[in-house]
C-alpha cells in the first residue's frame, strides 16, 4: 500500500506520531567530503517538512556536535510540530572518564549539551547510543525517568544493544512504573537480517517501535558496487577506514552475498521502474516491528528519490524472490521450536493459533 510522509504512525506503545521513514541527520555538520553542506542540509529538512516528514535523528556524536548545531536554526519556528530524536553514549571529551559511556553523569550532562547545541527546552527521544558492558541497568533507566519527570526529554530509545538486555531493561521500567523504552535503532537491511531472530519479536513483545539505520546497506544495495570492489587493490590499507568503501568491506557489507542481494534488488527495481534504493527501502517497511527507517541522505536529490520509497507496492512473487536470496540461516532455538509441519511432539497434533 502507498504511503504519505504524513501517515503518522504510533511510536512503540507510545502514542507519539511519527512518519514512516525519518530524516536523519548524521551528515550534517561532518567533513565535505563525508557531509552535507549546510545549504543542502536546509533544503533537506524544509522538503522533509513541506512534505509532513516530522520525525528527524541526530545524535550529539555525529560531528562532534555539529549535527546538532546545523540543526538548531532549521527547527527553529516549527519545533512543537517536530519530533527531535538525538542520543548520548560516545565520547564528547576524550580523556574525561566520565564524558562517555552509559552512565547517570554522562547521560545528565550530554542532555544538557544536546538542548543547548539544539537551542530548545526538551528532547522528544533520547537514546541510549551504544552499550557500555558497564553500567547498571537501573541506574540508566532511573536517569531516564528523572530526566523524563524533569521534562528534559519525553520519552526514552535504546539502540545497538543486546536483546536480552533490552527486555531486561523494559520489565524492570515496567514493574518500577519507570518511563519505558518506545524506540530501537538497529542496523536493519536486506543484506542485515539477523536482527529478524532476536530484536524483531522482542521489540514487538516489549513494545518499541523498530527504526532501521543503514537500511541501504551501507549503499551497498544502491547498486553502486560491483565485483570489482571486491579486489584487493594497491596501497588500501583496510585499516585505515578513510571511505565508505573500506568501512563496508571491513564490516562485511560488502560481499560477493552481499552484491547477489543487490542484484536481485536491481532487477526488482527495474521491473518497477524504480530506483533500487527505492525498493531497499520499502522491503524494510514490509516488517510490522518497523516504525520508521532513517534516510541518511548526504544531498538533495537522494533525499527527495529515496522519499519516494513510500510509493513501492511490491507483488507477492517479488517479495518472495527478495526473502529467498536474503534469507539467514536459522539458529538455535529457532531450529528446535515446533512450528509448521512438526507441531504435533508440541501440542499432539491439536491446531492451536498464534496470537499473531
């Protein structure tokens, strides 16, 4: 079905309206080469809004800052009408102990930088950015409250965190009346989906609304690779992740599986008369855990094709060639739970359905 910007949609068990794919602003305030102008950075975020996009992620990491602050004069007159999601987690001080990680006094005081580089009064979504392995729980999810009770920040995200920590922390914010977790950012694509094993169902359970990043891949699934990237080539020293390309590679985004996936995007693509991006982008959509993927546009004109990601209305048989290559292997416990033709050890062959 074709969607608008504006088919608000519920965020988790809030009742918090967001549009179905956010704008995401981890270009803004980097490097030329790396970012987007500040220019273009204007026009993204007035298209974005003119065509009632309301839902934009920064994080106070991204540019060190900078992101934040190109943000701040473009929100400026339509604030209340926006939902303004940053986070807090990676070091703004290098050297200081405690201007990094998950803890109360970092999460207090990147708050406070945040609302000043932001130029406003409250953070709609503050997210945890990455876990520490080090923090307690229920210090994390105290702050949030007080900061919640405060009126700093309204509602709580978590992101890139381990799933049985996640459902840990949302019982015990359930059973202390604490503010809940509404939102999770994970890494979400046709050529990442692992994620569909653990968080998916978690997040639908413990209700938080799933938001992609790198739903492309990377840039992986735009078609603009080939096997040429493949080849080790003179003077790429892997180790020095000065591209986007080097990144992929060492992250493993970029694979010979990895471009079969694209491929096959390709050819979808071309069916529809759509870019392949376009297409990425809608698959994800096509989950009921998501929420809202992020658009990570560096310029104008990706910005404004990958929108019209909400148009894609995909055919059963394609959406079937899609999850075929794509498909992950399936883990313990999954492969021992009864389902399908073996339900009969489980439940002796009596048709009990699912609640969903």
């Amino acid at each position: 079905m074709s969607r608008q910007l504006d088919d608000y949609r519920l965020l988790g068990r809030s009742g918090l309206r967001v549009s179905p794919l956010s704008l995401g602003a981890m270009t803004f305030g980097m490097p030329a080469e790396w970012g987007s102008s500040d220019a273009e950075a204007a026009r993204m975020v007035d298209h974005y809004v003119d065509r009632g996009g309301n839902f934009i992620d920064t994080a106070n990491f991204y540019g060190t800052g900078g992101s934040e602050k190109v943000l701040a004069p473009l929100i400026k007159g339509r604030r209340s009408r926006l939902v303004v999601a940053t986070k807090y987690s990676l070091t703004m001080c290098p050297g200081d102990p405690n201007a990094s990680g998950n803890q109360r006094k970092n999460m207090v005081q990147a708050v406070e930088d945040s609302l000043r580089r932001l130029g406003t009064d409250y953070i709609d979504l503050l997210y945890l950015h990455i876990w520490d392995g080090r923090t307690p729980v229920e210090e994390i999810l105290r702050a949030f409250d007080d900061l919640v009770r405060a009126g700093k920040i309204v509602h709580a995200g978590i992101s890139d965190t381990p799933a049985w920590q996640i459902s840990r922390m949302q019982a015990i914010a359930d059973l202390r009346g604490w503010a809940p977790l509404v939102a999770l950012q994970i890494p979400y694509s046709l050529v990442e989906r692992t994620v569909e094993r653990e968080f998916m169902p978690m997040a639908v359970e413990m209700g938080l609304g799933v938001l992609p990043w790198s739903p492309l891949g990377g840039g992986v699934l735009t078609g603009k690779y080939s096997r040429e990237d493949l080849k080790p080539q003179s003077g790429m020293a892997m180790h020095d992740l000065d591209s986007r390309k080097k990144i992929n590679l060492a992250t493993g985004r970029l694979s010979e599986r990895a471009l079969d996936i694209a491929d096959a995007v390709a050819a979808v693509a071309a069916e529809m008369e759509r870019s392949p991006a376009q297409v990425a982008l809608a698959w994800t959509l096509l989950n009921p855990a998501v929420t809202s993927p992020i658009i990570g546009a560096r310029t104008f004109a990706q910005l404004e094709a990958n929108l019209a990601a909400l148009e894609v209305v995909f055919s059963d048989e394609q959406i079937r060639r899609l999850a075929a290559v794509s498909a992950i292997e399936t883990t313990f416990p999954h492969n021992m739970i009864p389902s399908g033709h073996n339900t009969g050890m489980m439940f002796g062959d009596v048709k009990v359905e699912t609640r969903r």
